[in-house]
C-alpha cells in the first residue's frame, strides 16, 4: 500500500511538472499563400511541407487556433502551447490542396479574402469560401480591391472597407472579426477605423510571435513559402519567443533612411549577442543599458533604402538558449511596384 502511495505521489509530481513546463505566455502566427502551386515559388508551399508542419503540430500536442481565438486566448497568463495558421488571398489551391490536409490532421486556421477577386481564375467562389467556412475555417477580412492604401487618402480605406464588409455580409451572412492589411501595410488613421469598427484585431507582413500586450491592430506573422518553409525552420518558428518592446517608435530625416528605437527589459537576455538584419542594407546598431534594467537600441540602415518595404528584424538569445524576436516593416509609399 506504501509502495503504491508513493508511486501515484511521484506520478503525480511528473505530470505536475510536465503540465508546468508545457505552459506558454506566446503565440506562433504563420502566414501562407498557395499550396501545391510551383509557378510561384515565392508565395508557394509545397504540399509535403505542409503536411510536414501539420503533422508535426499533431506530434507535440499543438492547439491550432484562428486567430480570432488566439486574441482571446492571450487574455490569459499562460496556457497550452498554441500555432495559428493564417491564409491570404483565397487562392483555389487552398480549398483544393490545404483544407483537405487541415481535416485530415483536424485543423483549423484563418483565411483572409479580398472580396474584388472572389470567383476570378485562381480564386476560389463564394461557394467555396462559405464551404471552408463551414468546415471549420474562419472567414477574414483582407480589404475589397487589395490596394496600395498608403498610396491613396483615408476616404479610399474607408469606402474599400465598407464595400468588403457588406460582399462577405451579403454572402456569409456575417462581417468578419479580423483584418489583414493588403501588402502589409497600414498607417494609425487605418488601424484606428479597423479598431473602430469592432474589429478583434489585425495582421500586417512582418515576422514575429504575438503575446498579450502586443499591438493588437498591427500583429506580426511568419512567411511560410517553399524557401523558408522547411521542418527545421518551421520548428525554430514555433519555439521563438516576443521580444516584449514596451516602446517603439521611428524617425526619419528622410523616408529612405529612417531610425527605430525599441525599449525593453533586459532579464535573462543576452544583450550583447543581440542581431539586427535590414533587407537590402547592413544593420547600424547602438545600445544603452539604462535604469532598472531597461535596454534602449537604435538601429538604422547604413545606406538610403531603395525598397517600398524593408524589414527590421531584431533577434536575441536569452540564458535558456531560447530566441526572442522583433520587426518592423518600413515602407516608402514614393517608391511604386
């Protein structure tokens, strides 16, 4: 009788224990486009890549979540580790390729639509999308026409906005609850309309982990397409951590060469190993270890940037080996594509 106390005793310390480590305070958000789709490598996955990452998902126990989900799934301290898989644009290879595999695996995940396109030739019917909708998958809002909207004036997002709202009410029966900015761009007028109009929240296209106080109306996603879509990588996505920035905020003397400066608590990172990455230019980098631990970085490029969108990203190890991560997506409306 002693011998079996003491066994469901100890049994009792390692689930215990398990529970404790397998709890989380962060998300992984991925962003992909087609599936099985070779004409664009870019924007395309390979269907044994997905496959692979949702199995691994399955595997480790992994609660995949919409986004809308996920947002009230952060309210809380802590809780199972968690993967949201979002989808832009409602390309046909997502109904005919991805969904089959997310039933499979039983998944769900976010497909973000522009409405202008629904119907066209490589984009999946409205029959379709309420289909996927009432498998599981939720409906988001990825503007009407997908316009440069940084290039244009509020009025022009106010009305594309209104014109997608009353296409997926008219079809769906319902407004979505999250936004996704076309190209990943917004501005605060934007954000502040999104946030308005009872919007949970929205994505943007620059890389990172969502947590509790990040800004809920510019949330960071990983890209997934066929060269950054392997298994390591996709696992090295999902165990990064948030650089948890209690201010941000940019400069620029002029649009093609701006400064950011972050602030954060320095804990248990290892400051001194911290990476700083600009597309298309070297990282210029200086820090300040201020009062009660607060980390102040200044990071620029080295050179006028010759891009619309250029990413920041900022990455740190911590003592435990872990990786926190942060970007920022500058965009220079002068510059056309």
């Amino acid at each position: 009788m002693l011998f079996k106390t003491r066994l469901v005793f100890l049994l009792y310390l390692f689930l215990g224990t398990f529970t404790l480590t397998a709890q989380v305070s962060s998300i992984s958000t991925f962003v992909y486009h087609r599936f099985g789709d070779d004409r664009f490598p870019s924007t395309n996955i390979k269907l044994e890549q997905f496959e692979a990452h949702l199995k691994y998902l399955k595997d480790n126990d992994y609660d995949v979540l919409t986004l809308s989900e996920a947002l009230k799934r952060l309210e809380q301290d802590s809780f199972q580790r968690t993967a949201v898989l979002t989808i832009d644009d409602g390309y046909k290879t997502f109904f005919e390729n991805a969904l089959p595999l997310l039933k499979k695996y039983g998944f769900t995940a976010t497909l973000f639509v522009n409405t202008e396109t629904i119907g066209g030739s490589d984009y999946m019917d409205w029959q379709q999308i309420k289909s996927a909708q009432q498998a599981g998958i939720e409906i988001g809002n990825h503007s009407h026409s997908h316009a440069y909207f940084l290039n244009g004036i509020q009025q022009q997002f106010e009305e594309d906005l209104a014109t997608s709202e009353e296409l997926f009410t008219t079809n769906l029966g319902e407004k979505p609850q999250v936004y996704a900015y076309p190209y990943g761009e917004w501005n605060i007028e934007m954000v502040e309309l999104i946030e308005s109009k009872g919007y949970l929240g929205a994505v943007a296209q620059n890389s990172g982990v969502l947590y509790k106080e990040a800004p809920q109306f510019h949330l960071p996603r990983f890209p997934m397409s066929e060269a950054y879509a392997k298994l390591e990588d996709f696992i090295s996505k999902l165990n990064t951590l948030p650089l948890r920035v209690s201010k941000s905020e940019t400069k620029a003397i002029n649009n093609a060469k701006p400064s950011i400066n972050l602030e954060f608590q320095q804990e248990n990172l290892n400051i001194d190993q911290l990476q700083c990455f600009v597309q298309g230019a070297e990282c210029q980098k200086s820090m300040q270890l201020a009062a009660e631990g607060i980390v102040k970085l200044n990071v620029r490029p080295d050179r006028d940037l010759k891009r619309r969108r250029t990413l920041f990203t900022i990455t740190i190890p911590d003592n435990n080996g872990k990786w926190h991560w942060f970007s920022y997506l500058w965009v220079i409306p002068s510059i056309e594509e």
